[in-house]
C-alpha cells in the first residue's frame, strides 16, 4: 500500500521549497542592485514599484521576451544542457539543508527539510562538485575562445576550493560526530555560544569555508571564470534571454545554498540562539525566521564584499587556495583533533 | 519505490555506458562516463552503500573526470583522428576480454542469488560510521600503506612537472 499522503506532502515541500529559492533569487537580484548603488553613492533600479522592488518582474519578462542568438558552430546538446545542469545542481545541494524543525501539520510530523540522509553534509558537497560541469560544458559547446577560457579557468578553479571548502568542515564534523545535517543543528540548540563557530571552537574553519564558499560560487574576489575585463562574460559569453537568465539564477541559487549550508553547519541552522519559553507553532515560525535571517546575513556579506574588493590575479586565487587555505584547513584538523581529544569541546 | 529507482538507474547507467564507447565526439563520451558514475552511485545508494555512493560522486564524477574533459576540451581533436579505430588486433582482443568480463560478472551472479558464499550484508554496512570503523581496525595496515602509496605517487608526480620547467 503505497502512502499517497507522504508523497504528496513531498512534492508539496518540493515545490515550496524550489519556489522560496526562486523567489530569493529575484529578491536578490534587487537587493544586490540596490546594495551596490548604496554602496557605490548611486540610486540604483527605483522607477518600477515602490522602491523599485518590481524590478525583478520587469527582468523577468525582458529575459522571456530577448531575442535568442544561437552560435552558428555550438554544439547544439551540450549547449542546450549547461543552463539547465548549473541550475539542478545549485538546486539539489539545497535539498539535505534543514531549514526549519520538525512541525506538526494536520496530525503529521513533518521534517522541514527535503532529504534527512545519514552523510547529507557529503550529499551538499557532492553536489556543488557536479556544478563544475555546466561550466565547463558551456564553456565549451559555444565555440568561443573566451567562453572556453572561462570554463576551464573555472573548473581549476572549483576543484581547488573544493578541497579547502571540504577540509574546512572537517572540524565541524569531529565535534559533532555526525554527517547528518539535521543532527548538527539539533547539537547547537540553546543559547548561541552553543554554536559550532563559537562552542565547537571552528571560528577558524568557519572563515575558511566562507572563503572557499565564495570562490566555490564563482564570486567577487574570485570571479576569474566571467571576468569581464578579460573575457567578455566568460562561460556564458555566447548565452542569451532565458539561458543566460538560467546561469544566472543557478548563480544565486548556488550563493543561497553556500550560505545555507555555513548557517548549518556552522551559525546553528534553524536554532535562534536564546532558548524561549514557546512551543509549537510560534516557536517553529520564529526558529524558520532565524535561519532565512542567517542566509540573509551571508548574502548580504556575498553582496557587501563583491562591490567592495576588486579580483585576484589568477597566480594569487591559485597561491591563496593552495599554499593559504589549504594549509590552514590542515591546521584547523589538528587543532579539533587536540581540542576534542582533551575534551575541551 | 525501489524498484522505480532501478529501472531509471539501469536505464540511465545502460544508455550512457552505450554512448561512452560508441559517440564520436570525446566530449560527449567523457560527459556520459561522468553520468553513467553517477548511476553507479545511484546502484550504491539503493545497496545501502551511502558513503561509497557519495565519494563516487565526489571524488570520480566531481574532480577526475573533470580533469579529464579538461584535456579532452584542450588537446580539441580534429574531425579525423575522431574516427572509430579499426584495428583488427584491438577488435579480437576487445571480444575476448568482453566475454571473460561476462563470464566473471554471471558466475558472480548465479552465486550471489543461490545465496552460497556471500552473506547479505545489514542495513549500516555502508554508513559513514561503520567504514570509517573498518578503515581504522580490520583493515588499518592497508588504510596507512595506501596513504603511503598515495603520498610517494603524489611527490613523484610533483617531481616530474618540477624537473619539466627548470632544467
């Protein structure tokens, strides 16, 4: 007897949740625009709506409405797969992020997160690995030498920051002994200094995936693969319309989930840090209001350092990952292997 | 559930092994190796086997064949050394090797599903937990001489590049 009620309140979930990604992606793409004129003394995007927060409806059809200019010479599969692969699998490492406890809804235990797995914290990482391959894959299906550079700048890239980024929540993981993302959060429940980053002593590997995290995400100061300067637009020099829109939503989409998962593993997911006297569904609003305020944190932070830093240099992103980060994640294992084995933590 | 699983993993892992040998373009066969690991790891999830699965993905999918469509997509093979090889050696060899190959997996199988040899394996055999317990207790030797192997491979390979830039 198959449980149609579990399946349906699965792709209920599914679809909430692919829809509050989208929807942050639209509000991002405002408030990065507004954030970069704040910051650059300018005014930004303010004629459509108040404040100009229907913006992201206005880019929304003009990306429908575009033109769509195809490269005489692409490679027609491959090129039509890269969108829609940058965009899966930003979205798939968000599904092992719990974003919310476990509520209560008609009679129904329900577990706000999509996919409670046993080693989801690898699931994450895995994940974020497989993006590589849209870039690359658009990189080279359009026939062009500066999207072909942008991939494959890209790719070194990403698998050198996949190291520091996987070694840097190692320590996460000695604290807490598990992979599963959903104990990790249940770990740092209470008050805030319960948190990995300040009571699991990962404040180093905390900065160190926020590093690797920016890079992963292709991001201001390691924006190499789009560079425009160099290289026109990069890997998705030869997109247009709604393909490019597509790159463009896996980018926030990726950034949402880095920023998901450091809140998970590090800032305490879901916990709001000062125990309150509620229970039930108060208590549940205000712990999904905790996280959505954690992500916001750090998408604020992607935001605040893009328009404040300029690029590396290709030698230094390569020096930094290699010779700095890497090193230091090292350290940072060392450091959690004393602490835990004299049980200071 | 299961078995939904299976026939869409057997499906994927059958079809992108067939492109792998038989597409003409590199790329795209270097594209379905990567698709058909991830079926594999799909093979391992539903087996239980969580941790292999997701090093799989990781470690094959995310990084190796990553490199290796990095060099496909450098070297850009003209159209001709893109033809299928012909050799008559390569195709005798290729059938016999294809049919040992078959005869180790149906042994393999006829003994697996007469239950004779191979004990099922429990639910948590493959978790983080229980391989990270056999790593460091039956099998601890091999875990270190591996590493070793794998740290003297790794010095060896910084060697040869080193020695290639400054004579």
């Amino acid at each position: 007897m198959i449980d149609w009620t579990s399946i349906v309140i699965v792709f209920v979930e599914i679809l909430v949740v692919v829809g509050a990604l989208l929807g942050g992606v639209s509000i991002m793409t405002w408030v990065e625009r507004r954030l970069s004129a704040v910051i650059q003394f300018r005014r930004g995007p303010n004629r459509v709506g108040p404040f100009g927060l229907f913006q992201p409806i206005a880019d929304g059809v003009k990306f429908l409405m575009k033109e769509e200019i195809v490269p005489a010479d692409a490679y027609m599969p491959i090129y039509v797969l890269a969108p829609g692969m940058a965009l899966t699998t930003s979205v798939f490492a968000f599904s092992v992020i719990p974003y919310g406890p476990t509520i209560e809804l008609f009679g129904r235990k329900i577990d706000l997160v999509l996919l409670d797995m046993n080693g989801g914290v690898l699931f994450a990482l895995a994940a974020t690995a497989l993006g590589v391959y849209a870039v690359v894959c658009a990189g080279w299906s359009s026939r062009n030498k500066y999207s072909l550079i942008g991939g494959l700048r890209s790719s070194a890239q990403m698998i050198s920051y996949e190291l520091a980024l996987g070694l840097s929540i190692i320590g996460v993981l000695m604290v807490s002994s598990t992979l599963r993302p959903t104990v990790i959060v249940e770990q740092q429940a209470g008050w805030f200094w319960n948190w990995n980053v300040f009571g699991g002593g990962q404040l180093l590997g905390f900065i160190l995936f926020v590093i690797a995290g920016f890079a992963e995400t292709n991001r201001l100061p390691f924006d190499l693969p789009e560079a425009e300067s160099e290289l026109v637009g990069g890997y998705h020099t030869e997109y247009s319309s709604m393909k490019f829109s597509m790159f463009f939503m896996a980018e926030y989409v990726a950034m949402i989930t880095m920023a998901a998962l450091a809140t998970t593993l590090f800032l305490g997911g879901y916990q709001i840090g000062i125990p309150l006297p509620l229970e039930g569904w108060p208590l549940w609003i205000l712990q999904i209001m905790a996280f959505v305020t954690k992500v916001g944190f750090f998408m604020f932070l992607f935001v605040w350092v893009r328009w404040t830093l300029p690029r590396f240099r290709y030698d230094q992103l390569m020096n930094l990952g290699w010779k700095r980060l890497f090193p230091l994640a090292l350290f940072n294992i060392f450091l959690t292997g004393i602490l835990v084995a004299f049980e200071v933590i | 559930m299961e078995l939904v699983a299976f026939v869409v993993l057997t499906a994927l892992a059958l079809v992108s092994g067939l492109m792998v040998i038989l597409h003409r373009n590199q790329v795209v066969a270097a594209l379905s190796l990567a698709a058909n690991l991830v079926a594999i790891a799909g093979y391992y999830m539903l087996l239980n086997a969580q941790f292999l699965a997701l090093l799989q993905v990781i470690v094959y999918a995310g990084a190796i064949m990553v490199l290796i469509l990095f060099v496909i997509m450098l070297l850009n093979l003209p159209e001709e050394a893109r033809k299928p090889g012909t050799g008559r050696v390569q195709a005798g060899l290729a059938i016999v090797l294809a049919a040992a190959f078959a005869l180790i997996l149906g042994w393999a199988l006829i003994r697996a599903t007469d239950g004779g040899g191979y004990p099922a394996a429990s639910d948590t055999f493959g978790t983080v937990d229980s391989v990270g317990q056999m790593l460091f207790t039956n099998f601890f030797y091999a875990f270190e001489a591996i590493s070793l192997l794998l740290v003297v491979a790794m010095i060896g390979a910084v060697l040869l590049a080193k020695r290639s830039v400054e004579p």
